[in-house]
C-alpha cells in the first residue's frame, strides 16, 4: 500500500543543500528577482506580465508537445483559428492554458490557499473545462479509452515510463499530506523555494491527474513560488528555462524518480542526491530566466531597442507598422516604458510643442498602433508592447514572433 513515507526523503537534509548550493542559489533567486521588481514601474510589470503570459503557455505545452506559436496563440485569442483541425485545438489548448495563468492572478491566493487539494483540483478544471473532447480523450498503457475529467484525480491506474505512480484510491490522501507538509512551518526563508521545487516532482510522482499533470504542476510551481514570496515572477518565465532544456528537465524528473541508490543516498525511499540535482536543476533554471529578462529590461539597452523600432519603421522594415515615426517617438515611448505610465501633456512636451497639430497626431499614432493605450481621453498614456514591436523589445524572447 502506498504511503505519504514513499514520498520520502521530502527535502535533500542540510549536509545535501550545502553539498549541492542549494541555499546559496535559493537566496540568490530570491534577491535577483526582488531586484528585478524594484526596476519596474507597477503599470510597466503589469503590461509585461500580461504580454509574457502568451510566452509563458507557448513554452509550457511546447514541454508537451505543442508547438503552437505565440502568434498562432494571439490569434487564437483574437478568434481566429485555424482551419486544420489539429492546429486548431493546439490554439484551444494554449488559450486555456493562458485563462488558467489569468484565474491565478486575479485569485492572488496566498500559501494556504494554492498548497490545497481543493486549489490544485481548480487549477486543473480550468485549464480543461473548455477543451474539446479531441484533446480530453487519452489511451491508457493497457490500451484503454477514458475522457479526462475537468477539475477530478484520476480513477485509474497509469505508467509514467518506468514509473508506476501510485493507484488512485491513494491520490487524495497523498496531495492532501505533501500539500500540508510543503506548505508547513518546517521550511522558511529561501529554504521554502526549495521545498516547493521539491514539491513539483513529488506531485508529478503522484500523477494526480489522468492528463495535464506537466501544465497543471507547472501553474502551480509558478503560484507557489509567488506566495511564498518569491517576487516578479510573470515578468519572468520558469516555463521558458524548462522548455529551452526540455530534455534535461524532463531526464531529471526522471531521474527524481529512483529509489535510493544504497546507504550514501539519504535515508528515505528516494533517491536524495537525484532530488536535489533536480532541484538545483529548478533554481538554475529560474535564475536564469530571472538574468534574461533583467538584462532586456536595462535602461540602457531598452532605451536602444525602442531607438531600433522607431528607426525600423522609418525604413519600412517592420510588418504590420509600415508607416514611419517621428524621432520623437523614441523618448516618449521610453519615459513611458520607465514610468509605467506618462502624462499627456508630459509626451506632448517631448515634441517640442504641446500644443501643434503635429505633435498631437505623433500621439494618436502612437496610440493607434498599440504602443501607448489610455482609458479615456484625460488619462495617462500606458506603455504597450504591440506585436509588432516585441521582437525589438524583448529579442529572442521566442521563436516566430
């Protein structure tokens, strides 16, 4: 019979941390991405969240197997879909994936609340409730048919590989305690990032879920992380550093899975060492997200990519904005980017005039063409990142964009 004690050892003990740098990099995430909540205005973290949320379900179901672009992504969003069948239920599955991350963000849960049996079952229904049936149908390892339930642990038994997950009588009981015991006192300060990166493969070992598992544990590390305390995440992108090593990552969950290999190798029934190579794996590759997106959001390099974009399209060289900008246009969008959001009269000011026609109609474009946005027309213009700029913003962000 399986118990909570397979999911044994919980956490690498602290000779395994110490071996392994996990502290030294828990910490050094934790200070990176509060440093990089500190470069933001508010309204700018805000805009880029809400763009990166297409980046973050692109490289998320790319780990799956969906290699749906985030242009196909937006497009889906704005209802244009495929007319291949396949692709089109690709695009389904990414905008589910995209309502669920937005679901999270509007909860803002705190620890308790995301490290519950009911919140992860939540998360799974809305990532599946608006799936056509094509994408809820799976064949067990036995040959057998089932349709995947939104929002229901699964009631069958299943093979991960060489892993046999527990039987699904056990589901329950076990997210329920790993949830309580993750989330528990045990582990505070940067220790609760490791413990939580633990808990996305001991989850994924329990397989909760007939299918979904790899997304559903995903969201949750992403809500997790971000109750605990660990900041900008949504600006930055774990899902891209897993999906850029995806077979590294999906090799070390693997690997997370062995039993302990002798006396050397802790004491519970799994692998130690494998655990916290897996989580060292975690921290790296969210630290390294943290560094890329920190870097594209120097002021000094962003400053030069707006400066590249505005002179890109007084070249004709950008699809989609084929009409030129005024040189102007580079401070405005930049002060803009800085301060999250800048007043009118401010942007006028930076044309030299507030009050020609010209300088009024440099606003409008801007406006127009999605790089600045306003709730009305006395509020503050918003900085934007329209499709056809991002490839200037944030280069190499992901592929066909």
């Amino acid at each position: 019979m399986t118990s909570f004690l397979d999911l044994a050892p919980f956490v690498p003990r602290e000779d395994a941390l110490l071996e392994h740098r996990l502290l030294d990099l828990a910490s050094e995430l934790n200070r990176e991405a509060a440093k990089l909540t500190g470069k933001l205005a508010s309204e700018t973290a805000e805009t880029i969240r809400k763009h990166m949320a297409v980046i973050n379900s692109y490289y998320s179901n790319l780990i799956e197997g969906n290699r749906t672009l985030p242009h196909e992504i937006r497009e889906a969003q704005r209802g244009d879909f495929s007319h291949d069948p396949v692709a089109r239920d690709y695009q389904l599955e990414s905008v589910a994936h995209i309502s669920a991350q937005n679901w999270i963000q509007e909860q803002n849960p705190e620890l308790a609340r995301v490290c519950s049996p009911e919140f992860l079952l939540a998360l799974h229904e809305r990532f599946y409730r608006d799936l056509p049936d094509s994408l809820r149908r799976m064949k067990t390892e036995t040959g057998e048919e089932f349709l995947v339930e939104p929002g229901e642990f699964r009631k069958q038994p299943v093979a991960v590989g060489r892993h046999i997950p527990p039987a699904a009588e056990h589901i329950e009981q076990l997210v329920s305690q790993a949830l309580e015991h993750y989330s528990s006192r045990l582990y505070a300060g940067d220790k609760r990032f490791i413990a939580l990166a633990c808990a996305h493969h001991r989850l994924l070992w329990i397989h909760p879920f007939l299918d979904g598992n790899g997304r559903v544990v995903r969201l949750w590390t992403d809500a997790v992380w971000r109750a605990a305390g660990l900041e900008s995440i949504g600006v930055w992108c774990l899902s891209r550093g897993l999906a850029r090593q995806s077979g590294h990552y999906k090799a070390k969950l693997a690997r997370a899975d062995f039993p302990r290999q002798g006396n050397q190798d802790g004491r519970g029934h799994l692998s130690e060492t494998e655990l916290a190579l897996f989580v060292r794996f975690m921290l790296e590759a969210a630290k390294d997200q943290v560094a890329y997106i920190a870097s594209l959001l120097d002021l000094g390099g962003m400053q030069k990519r707006i400066q590249s974009y505005v002179q890109a399209r007084n070249e004709g060289r950008v699809p989609g904005a084929e009409s030129g900008l005024k040189p102007e246009a580079t401070q405005i969008l930049f002060q803009a980017f800085i301060q999250g959001t800048l007043e009118r009269s401010s942007a006028l000011a930076m044309t030299g005039t507030s009050e020609s026609r010209t300088s009024r109609r440099l606003i409008k474009q801007l406006k127009d063409d999605g790089l600045l946005s306003e709730t009305s027309s006395r509020s503050p213009l918003k900085w934007e990142i329209p499709e056809h700029a991002e490839p200037y913003y944030f280069p190499q962000l992901a592929p066909g964009i």
